[in-house]
C-alpha cells in the first residue's frame, strides 16, 4: 500500500451496500444489531440536555478520565494518572492513529497477519513501513523467531491486537511474555488494540500487554466504549499509558479533531461504572451467540474455526465452493441472503488470500437476527438448492 489510491472503498461499507441491496442479514460489518445498556443511553439523553454541547476537554472530560483509571485500576490491576497518563479519542480508531503519527513516524510498525483492515492506512499516513508476522490456521499461533526476524533497527513498534480481530485468537500468557522478551530486548513499543478485550469466552482471559512485568512503561493500552457497551457509533476511545508516550499521542488529537464527542463522553462515565454482572451477562450471551452461530454454520456445511474472543467466526467454505472469497461472499450474500466478509481483506496479499476460502462472519446479533441466519443457511445448504 503505497499510496491512498491503493485502498478504495472499506470492504465494511461495501459489504453492507450489499447486503441492503439484496435484502439480506448483515453478518458482515462487526457491529451490534441491537442498543448498549438503557442506562447509558439514558445518559447520553441527559447530558444532551444538559449543556454538554460545546467541544470537551481535548485530552476528555475529566470525570470521564478518572473513570478510566479507576475501571483499570479495579478490572486489570493497573494504575495511570487521570490527568497525565490517559487520554479520550474519537473511538479506538483515533487512538491507534494518533499513536502510530505520533511515535512510528518514518519507522516501521510489525503486527500479526491477518489483520484489522484499518491499519495499514495508519502506517502510509506515518510514512512507516508496515509488516506483518502470520498468524497460522488453524489455531492462529505465530512463530516467534519471525517476529524477531521482522525486528530492524528501525522498528518503532508492535500493533497487537487481542482478543483478535478477525481470528477470535486470544493471546496467552506465555504469548505475551515471549512479545515483551523482544520489546525490550529490542527498545520497542507495544501499542495495543483491546476494543474485544470484555468478549472471551470459556477459560481464555484477556490479559492486557501492560499488566506483563515490565511492558507498562512501553505499552500504549489502546480500547473503547464500542464493543464492550454496544454503542459502535459513539466512537469515544481511549489510551492509557506513561507520560512521555502519550503527551505525544495528545499533539496530535489535538491538531486534528481537537476532542471526542461531549455528551457522549458523558454516557461512557455511566458506562464504566456499569457492575460486574453487565461483564459477566454479555460473556454469557456472546457465548450462546457464538454457539448458535458456529452450529449453524457447521450444518450449512461450513468449517468453522473455534473463537476464543471477540464477536466473529472465521469460516472455511471449501467443501461448499471453490470460488474466491470476495466471489464467494457476494455470492452468498445475493443468494443465501446472509451477508459476510471475505478474509483476503484483513491480508496484505490479497490475491493470495482469495484462494484460502475463508469469510468471517459477526455474531453480535440478536437471537432472532442469528436464528433467522441460521434458518437461511439452513434453506441455503440443506434443502436442496442448487447454485
Ligand atoms: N480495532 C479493532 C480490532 C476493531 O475491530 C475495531 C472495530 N471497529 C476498532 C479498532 C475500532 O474501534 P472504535 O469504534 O472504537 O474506533
Ligand atoms: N470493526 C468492525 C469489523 O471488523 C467494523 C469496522 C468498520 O465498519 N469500519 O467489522
């Protein structure tokens, strides 16, 4: 990717024209088809009409920030200064860009293959180069000497993402530890994507690289209000992380959006004062969500490869079609009316990544969106209908 006219349209938007244009169910962008807790957006009622209007804070509400640090405090044992070490942005998105502008600049930035799309805009942006270490079907490990074969003098930092989006990997302990060993061994920062971090399921746990001994004074804990509240179009972000790294983070936002939305900045402090229950309940449902999905899937003839977190499925289809997957998942969506993503958009090579026969698919659905898929997967696979 070497220039912006090498990315065209997000295969997020074009995937759900589709889907609207054939009348199908949107498995495909990883959003929920259903509201964040009344509460919350009760709140976001409130402070509209409350006078919080005008622009925040750059750097975020304060008792928004002080929210931040004491849900990590008490959630992952890590302890940041309200006002020094965290900082709100226009959704995770604008976290990770700022981080990668402000600290990666003319560098290079490793993460895992495949990948959230979006990052590689961030690297052209930086002037970084933008590598990738693969992450291996069907358990998504990596090698870890080809991380460190990746490594150069010019390695500004590592992008880590987990729980992973689009694998549904969650990183283990011993997977942390052996990413740190090279961080530090090599002077690098870890910058991270947690936005799944409340989504795991059975006995993976999300372990943040900054609760790694030795990792928070060079880790940049990146996440956001999205996923684990279900308000995807809020985009209020955050960063969390020492002094120095994120004060330069702050430039940036500041040059560029100046501050997140206000009132909804409001709603996130009511958010993350939600109780323990609200973590474990959504736990519980993604799980009966992810299985009810997987089952179906696996009847239509998919082959699904087992989440550990996060809100998607990556299924394989060669058994069903050896068409590409961008073919595939058009194809799919038009007929079977359920609509999903091709892999090969989370891979650099893309045309290499057509031939794997793999789609994603999200299963942040109600129970009625993924009984209705299933039902149309099912009519699709099972009763006989010929492509
Ligand atoms: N990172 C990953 C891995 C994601 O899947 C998403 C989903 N949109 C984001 C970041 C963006 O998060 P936000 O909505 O907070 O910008
Ligand atoms: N993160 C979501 C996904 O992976 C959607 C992101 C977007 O629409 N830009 O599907």
């Amino acid at each position: 990717m070497k220039s912006w006219d090498d990315f065209g349209v997000s295969i997020f938007s074009k995937m759900t024209e589709e889907a609207t244009k054939a009348g199908a169910i949107n498995l495909a962008q990883g959003f929920p088809d259903f509201d964040g807790p009344k509460e919350i957006i009760d709140e976001a009622v409130v402070a509209l009409r409350s006078g919080f209007n005008q622009y925040a804070p750059s750097r975020g509400h304060r008792d928004l920030r002080l929210a931040i640090a004491h849900h990590f405090e008490k959630r992952r044992h890590l302890s940041y200064h309200p006002d020094k070490e965290v900082c709100v942005f226009s959704g995770a998105s604008e976290a990770l860009f700022c981080a990668v502008m402000s600290l990666c600049r003319e560098g290079e930035i490793i993460t895992f293959e495949p990948f959230f799309d979006v990052y590689p805009g961030y690297a052209l942006a930086a002037g970084a180069q933008f590598k990738t270490v693969a992450l291996q079907a069907p358990h998504w490990n990596f090698d870890v000497e080809s991380l460190e074969k990746a490594i150069s003098p010019k390695t500004k930092a590592i992008l880590l993402n987990t729980p992973h989006n689009p694998t549904g990997k969650v990183f283990s302990r011993t997977e942390l530890e052996s990413i740190a060993k090279l961080a530090i061994q090599h002077d690098i920062l870890v910058i991270t994507d947690e936005v799944y971090e409340e989504i795991v399921f059975e006995t993976h746990e999300h372990i943040s690289m900054a609760q790694i001994p030795g990792m928070k004074e060079r880790t940049l804990l990146i996440t956001s209000a999205s996923k684990t509240y279900s308000v995807t179009g809020w985009k209020v972000g955050y960063a969390l992380g020492a002094e120095d790294l994120l004060s330069k983070m702050r430039i940036v936002h500041e040059h560029i959006v100046f501050c997140s939305a206000s009132p909804l900045q409001k709603a996130v402090v009511k958010a993350l004062q939600l109780p323990e229950q609200y973590y474990y309940d959504l736990r519980r449902d993604y799980l009966q969500k992810r299985n009810l999905l997987f089952d179906a899937l696996t009847q239509a003839g998919f082959k699904c490869f087992h989440p550990q977190g996060s809100y998607f499925i990556i299924a394989d289809y060669s058994d069903i079609s050896d068409s590409d997957d961008v073919d595939f998942a058009i194809w799919l969506t038009r007929n079977a009316k359920v609509a999903c993503i091709p892999l090969s958009s989370f891979y650099l090579d893309k045309e290499l990544a057509k031939t794997k026969h793999l789609v994603r698919f999200c299963f942040a659905k109600t129970f009625d969106t993924l009984m209705k898929s299933a039902k149309l997967l099912d009519q699709a696979f099972n009763e006989s209908f010929v492509r």
